[in-house]
C-alpha cells in the first residue's frame, strides 16, 4: 500500500460551507412521500414532542418557548421559518446540474403538509453535491455541549455523507479558525433506503478523513451539518427532514442510524431494513448487531491458519468497535463480502497475515515536502500492519484519527495489535478512490475489482502487476466460499 495515499489529496471531499445562507427562497412544490405520522415522537431527541413535553433526559426542554422547536428540534420543515436555515451546495464541474439551482427549496406533497428539504443532479465530479443546515437558530436555544449525536429523516436512494462541521476545519474566510490545510471535516457515511426512515448518528462515528489540520470534535462547537453525495453517486435524489439532536448514549457495540422499522443497525448499522431499532425516536429495542454475526472467530481462524498470532481476532474486532460501520451496512451477505475483501486485501499485503513489518522496505518514507505531517527525527514509516501502512502523512493521518502517537512512535502499529487492525480500518473506511472508500464499494455493491484500485490501484492495476491482482481475487472468493456468499461481479481492476 504504498502509492494508495497519493489518491486521497485530490479526491477528499472539500465541504464547502455556506456560512450566510442568505437569499433563500421558497420554490415550486413537488412530490414527497413522507406520509402523516412520519415526524419522530418524544425521546432520544425526536421531534414531536407535544407542547410543554418533556426530553427524554438530559438538556433543557424548549417546547412552548417562543422561536423554538419542541425537544431537541434543529430544523422541522413544518416550520417556515426553518426554511432560511437551509442551502444547497456543490462543486465547480462544468456541466454540472443541480436542483435547486441556488437557493433552498422546500417541497410538499399535495394531499398533507409535510414539508421536505430536496435536492437533485448530476455530473458533479470532484467532491459532489448537496444540502446545508445552519442549525443557528437551535443554538440559540439549546445547550449543544449536553448531546451525544444527531438524528434525521431521510429519503434515497443515497449513499449520504453527513459532516458535522466544526469551526476548527474552516478557513477564517467561512468562519472558522483553520489556517492551513482546512475543510478536513469531521464525518460519516450513511446508506439512504428508498423510503423515508429515521437515521441516528453518534458523534463518535464522525472522523477527519485525516488530509487537514487535526481538529478534537466536539457537539458543542457545531456551526453546520452537511448532507452531501460523492461524485460516485450521479445522479443523485435525496430528501432531509426532522432534524434533531439526541442525548442517548450508543447501543452496545457502537451507535448506528436508529429508526422507524428497525432501520437501525447497532454496531453502527445504518439504514437496514430489518436491522436493529433503538428505542425512542419510532424505534423498538431489538437484539444487538455483533461483528461476531459477521464473522467468526472460527471463521478467521480458518482463513488464516498459519498467520503471525500477533493478528488476533479479538484485536480486530476491538478495531471495528472504533470504526462501528464496518461490516455493518446492508444485508448480512454484503456485510460479509465486506469482511472478506477487507480481508482478501489484507492477505495480500501480509502473505496471509505472516508479516507484521514489511519485508525489505526501499528506504524510510519520509515525504519531506509534507508539513502537516512532518517526519519524527529518527522514525521510519515503512509498512506496517495488515495492510501495511507506510509514509509519514498516512501514519500521521492515522494517529490523528486514532488518537495515537503514530508519527512520532510509528511502532505502535507493530507493536499494539488493536492498534494495527484500527490503522487498517482507518485506510478502508475513510479514505477514497474515484469519489468512495473500499468500505462504500463494498457496500453499494460496486465490486470488488474497485476496492484493489483503493488499495494499490496505481501499482497494480492496468497491467501494472496482474499476478497482484489475480491473488487479491483468488482471495476473496475463497474466504466469500468459507462466508457462504456469492462473491459477485466486477472483480478485477
């Protein structure tokens, strides 16, 4: 994995903030499918809450205060003066389209009032497209230090990147305090259904990609939510609505989208029919997703029979507590093609996980013209890891991320096994390739030929190294074969 970092400078999504959102105005009604009774009820923050009702717990009730929204309302588009509170946004592609043109646009279906934020188009291709909230007129009522995440209704189908925006990633032209390397916004990834459904998010899902200025996220500080599609989702067509703060801890296993008909996946399943639903918010409490549902501890034990015991399993699932989305979206066959092309790549870079460093590395990879991740005096940052992580800016992203001190102890990843499976997490979880990390490939479906690309595609693909490549695949149908599930197609790069 050498050469895979060089991709994500130029295809990290710059968020662009609109700091004003000024000249908004309301535009021509269109069909929405939201139908009555989809508005949260009271608890873990939802919307609904009667006049005078009360939170679930923690903060300040704002309902019957004038300019407030019940509970921990943000934005109900029920309200039109919610509407100024919301814009669209996207990147400079010529030729590309996008509905609204400029300003927010509101839509109602014709038999109820239920009021939607909407946005359309295509053939944006750098960063993409989508809707701003400037949640100001919440914080103005509410104590934004008091909660654990955020919940919404939503409508796709849409691979939805949700930012929470931070004045520490913002350039000092939007707003913000970020001097030099900015908008590496804190943030995750949640997979729209084609039905509107409630979708809960823990701040502790949202990251920095790790290109920018390492920024401590905190709820408090929050200026602006982002809804936004990648440039590998044209055309796109999502809908927001009923956004709110909830004050819940995570379900056991790590926080996932919470909603109406168990859209909920705990461990961070997000968006899953069928899935788990928390309680509160037009959920019911049901079992709790497991990575061990996933996969095995037999099961690994059975693909990798010779590996360095450095590789336990237990290290990695402590990793997949931190990155709580991984193997965690969609339907329990494409949650385990997930899992074996993480791990078809993995035994690849690792032969099978023998290797903890790399063998024979070419020197200390050290990028000196790097600023934001300078090298340590006397470390190296050769590959290291199940998917052997090498330069200082990846090892420096990593750490930022991670909350370890990975540049200037790149060791650590050869010497923490939770450590080095969360390194490996990190790369497939946040960085992109074509617009989209290995972990959204998977999960979108898109094959896993694109996920080699992620990983090592300048090396390896276009002829680059096919006997790479053709072990890579020949890995990942054999542990889809121990898995039981089809491997699909699109499986070379």
């Amino acid at each position: 994995m050498k050469y895979a970092s060089a991709l994500r400078s130029t295809t990290i999504a710059l968020t662009a903030l609109v700091a004003a959102l000024a000249s908004c105005t309301n535009g021509s009604f269109g069909q929405n499918e939201e139908t009555a009774g989809a508005t949260a009820t009271a608890g873990a923050g939802g919307l609904g809450a009667s006049a005078g009702g009360a939170p679930a717990s923690g903060g300040a009730s704002t309902a019957g205060v004038p300019g407030c929204l019940p509970g921990y309302g943000i934005s109900d588009l029920e309200q039109t003066s919610e509407w100024a509170s919301w814009s669209t946004t996207h990147d400079t592609t010529a030729g590309g389209t996008q509905t609204p043109a400029a300003a927010f646009m509101a839509e109602v279906a014709p038999t109820a009032e239920h009021y939607a934020a909407h946005t359309t188009g295509t053939g944006f291709t750098d960063w993409g497209a989508g809707l701003v909230l400037n949640p100001a007129s919440a914080k103005k009522c509410l104590d934004f230090s008091k909660f654990t995440g955020v919940k919404f209704r939503a409508k796709g189908p849409a691979n939805l990147i949700v930012a929470a925006q931070v004045p520490g990633v913002l350039p000092t032209t939007s707003g913000g305090t970020c001097t030099a390397n900015c908008y590496d916004s804190h943030k995750t990834t949640v997979v729209v259904g084609a039905d509107f459904a409630d979708y809960t998010l823990y701040w502790s899902q949202f990251v920095q990609a790790g290109f920018g200025t390492p920024v401590v996220f905190k709820g408090a500080d929050v200026t602006a939510f982002d809804f936004e599609v990648g440039p590998g989702d044209m055309p796109f067509n999502f809908w927001i609505d009923n956004v709110a703060f909830i004050d819940t801890p995570p379900v056991s296993g790590g926080g996932g989208a919470t909603g109406a008909g168990g859209t909920t996946g705990a461990s961070g399943s997000t968006g899953v029919a069928g899935s788990v639903a928390s309680a509160g918010a037009g959920g019911s409490t049901g079992p709790t997703h497991k990575f061990s549902d996933v996969l095995t501890e037999q099961q690994f034990n059975g693909m990798f029979p010779n590996r360095n015991q450095f590789y336990s399993y237990a290290g990695l699932s402590a990793a997949v507590n931190k990155y709580n989305l991984f193997a965690a979206v969609g339907d329990l066959a494409t949650q385990r093609r997930e899992v074996a092309a993480f791990l078809a790549n993995v035994a690849r870079e690792t032969a099978s996980l023998k290797y903890i460093d790399e063998v024979s590395p070419q020197g200390i990879y050290c990028d000196s013209t790097n600023t934001t991740y300078k090298c340590a005096s006397g470390q190296d940052y050769h590959g290291r890891g199940p998917l052997q992580i090498s330069w200082n800016y990846n090892y420096g992203a990593a750490g930022a991320a991670l909350g370890a001190p990975l540049l200037a102890n790149p060791a650590l990843v050869s010497s923490d096994a939770t450590i080095a499976w969360e390194t490996a997490l990190w790369f497939w979880m946040t960085v992109t390739s074509g617009g989209r990390t290995a972990h959204t490939i998977m999960v979108q479906g898109a094959g896993f030929g694109l996920t080699i690309n992620a990983i090592n595609g300048q090396v390896e693909c276009n002829g680059g190294n096919s006997q790479a490549v053709n072990d890579r695949v020949n890995f990942y149908k054999n542990f889809c074969g121990q898995l039981g599930v089809d491997p699909g197609t699109n499986l070379t790069c």
